[in-house]
C-alpha cells in the first residue's frame, strides 16, 4: 500500500492577532518588549539586545477616525508568510535565532543547526512568502530576507543532543533508559513574529512527527518519531520578589513569571517536570521588567499530553 500525499506545507498568513488568556500586564510588557524599531528602514540591534528582521516592503496604509472628528492616516504593515522546510540555504537566519536558545556556555551551535536543517520531514521554517510577487511558482522563497521562527523535534537518542552538563544530571532518568523516546521541542522566534502564527505552526510539527511514524521508509527512521516525551528549553522573566509577593493581592502587576513565549506557559501546565536556572548570559531586559531577572526554564512534556496543548493553544 502507497504513502498517503502529505498537505503541501506552504501556507499564507497574515495580519496578526493579539494572543488571549493572559494577564494585560504581561501581554503590555510583552508588546512593548516586541515593539518594531521607529525606523522601518533599518536593520539593527535594539537594546534588549534582540536582533530585529527589516519590516515587509508590503505597506498597507488604512485611514482612522479620530473622536475630534480629524482624520489620521496610519501605517499597517502588511505581510505574506510561508511556512517551508528547512534548508541549507537557511543556515544563517536560523543559527541567527538559536544563537540564544543556551546560556553563553561553548558549544557546537553550527552542528547544532545543520541537524535541524537536515532534518526535512519534521521542521518547519517561516520566512516572508514572495511567491506572487515573484511569479516563478517554485515557492522557495526569499532566502535573502531569513527566516522568522524555526521549529523542529530531534530524537535524543538518535542525535545526542543535550550539550549542557547540569542540564544533564538533572534529566538523568530521561537522558539514559528513556533517551530514545524523547524528542528535543526546538522553537525560536523573533519576538515581533506575529502571534497568528503559532497555533498553525505546532500543528504542523505535531502533524509531521505524526506522519513520520508512519510514512518513513524504515521501521527504524519510524521509531525516531515514536516520542513519549517532549524536552523543551527556554527563557522567561521570573519576578525577583515573588515570594514576597504571594501575600498580595494585585492580579495585574504581581505575575510570578512573565513568557516569553505565551505557549510555554501552556507547556509548563501540562509538565511533568519543570524547573529553572540561572543564565550567566542574560539578555538586558526592558524598563518595564527592572524587577524582574531572565532565567532559563525547562520542561519535559508527555506526548500524550499534546492534544491538551493544541485544544489550549487553539482556544
């Protein structure tokens, strides 16, 4: 019996939406900490220290009404996505989002990549979708403009991958016995990444890793993909007075933990372990989080547990 024809991964979204079901005080900080720079014109460095991608060439402008009566003309940026496998021709952009994903420790960050790039079955890559404005229907894309997120699942087992000694010890019992039933949950993106992008893209992922335990060619490449666990590694911005906290009562400016990454509050929910650590190297935070310091999470997630997250992404 044939493979089934997998869906054609390219997909086209555009205009973001805000994200629900967080506190508007972290969903402030969080806009205001991915806020584009002032000039769209620019490539650079803001002071978070999070490189910013050149904004869409596609502008869109809209006219608003303004309660006096004025009208006020207002720039909407308007933007194509696609999501595409991962390919050589990505290296840069995509060791360009990893560069952070560990603490300032040495480690084989270009290796680390060239996994995730050959690595085509499972693994999606978002870059703007110049394929109409283009013409030439390969749906490539621009690899000059570089990719927005990344996002794959690695087997532990297969590859080896947890470069982190302390990191080790404490994921002993799923680093050794359990190792090959655990897939390391790569997601990197830039922060001005649209949120409308997120759901569609870990459907994707879950999607493929569910298509590989089937479509394969060997039982062996099949069982790769066969995770019982997810490993995820990430950074949040924990309150440094939390404890002191827990006493009052201020819904809105009191949150323990602020995400970076809102899904990896839904991760650490539906964890079966989770704890934090220190970063020698932390990223200098924005204003609005001086009480609060960086510090790197991590979890392990049954995968059984996905289609909670999924239904909760989703909602």
């Amino acid at each position: 019996m044939g493979h089934r024809q997998r869906p054609e991964k390219r997909r086209r979204l555009s205009r973001p939406r805000p994200f629900l079901g967080f506190s508007s005080f972290a969903r402030s900080l969080l806009f205001s900490h991915s806020a584009p720079s002032p000039d769209p014109s620019a490539s650079s460095k803001p002071e978070d220290g999070i490189v910013e991608l050149k904004p869409p060439s596609k502008i869109e402008r809209v006219e608003s009404e303004q309660e006096d009566d004025e009208e006020a003309e207002v720039e909407m940026m308007q933007a194509d996505f696609g999501f595409f496998d991962p390919k050589p021709g990505d290296f840069n952009g995509v060791k360009l989002l990893l560069r952070n994903y560990l603490d300032d420790k040495q480690w084989d960050l270009s290796g680390f990549v060239d996994l995730i790039l050959e690595q085509t079955t499972v693994g999606t890559v978002v870059k703007l979708d110049e394929h109409d404005e283009a013409g030439d229907g390969n749906g490539d894309g621009d690899d000059d403009a570089g990719p927005f997120a990344v996002i794959s699942a690695l087997n532990l087992g297969r590859y080896e991958v947890c470069p982190d000694e302390g990191l080790r010890k404490r994921l002993k019992p799923f680093l050794e016995e359990q190792v090959s039933d655990v897939g390391l949950l790569v997601s990197q993106r830039f922060v001005n990444c649209p949120y409308q992008l997120v759901p569609p893209l870990y459907d994707a992922l879950f999607d493929e890793v569910s298509w590989a335990t089937e479509d394969e060619p060997t039982k062996e490449l099949q069982d790769f993909f066969s995770f019982k666990y997810y490993l995820l590694v990430t950074r949040i911005f924990e309150d440094k007075n939390a404890n002191q906290r827990k006493a009052k009562v201020n819904c809105d400016s009191s949150d323990p933990i602020i995400y970076i990454k809102p899904e990896d509050e839904i991760f650490q929910e539906l964890s079966l372990l989770s704890f934090t650590f220190r970063l020698h190297a932390e990223q200098l935070a924005p204003r609005e989080l001086k009480n609060y310091r960086e510090k790197g999470l991590v979890m392990v997630v049954r995968a059984d547990g996905v289609p909670k997250f999924r239904e909760k992404l989703n909602y």
